[in-house]
C-alpha cells in the first residue's frame, strides 16, 4: 500500500524501523461513533463516522 501523502520533515529524519500499518488495524483501534459517560452521551461527529467519506473541505491533515 502506497501512502497518500508524506510529511517532508519526517522524510529527514533517519529511518530506525517501518510498518505498514493496514486499514484493518487502524479499523480495530478506532472508538465506537457513541460512547456514554458520567456526563451524558458523547458522539462522533458525522464527518467522522466509519461510513462516511468525510467532509469534501478536508485537506491535508498537515496543514
């Protein structure tokens, strides 16, 4: 899998070690779109939800 992007200071530091890290891992570590605390109900914005695209704006994370 090709990244999308790269960050040009990290491309300057030394390489000590890389891993893939495969949409199916970053699927398992993601919090459900609704939680429940103490406080009251806490969701995820609809942008965010597993299902959507995200929001046509979004550009690059790093910007």
């Amino acid at each position: 899998m090709q990244p999308k992007r790269a960050s040009n200071e990290l491309k300057q530091v030394p390489l000590v070690t890389h891993r893939q890290i495969s949409y199916k891992d970053i699927e398992a570590c993601q919090l459900p779109d609704e939680l429940t605390d103490n406080t009251g109900v806490i969701r995820r914005p609809i942008a965010w939800r597993k299902m959507s695209d995200g929001p046509t704006f979004a550009g690059p994370s790093n910007q």
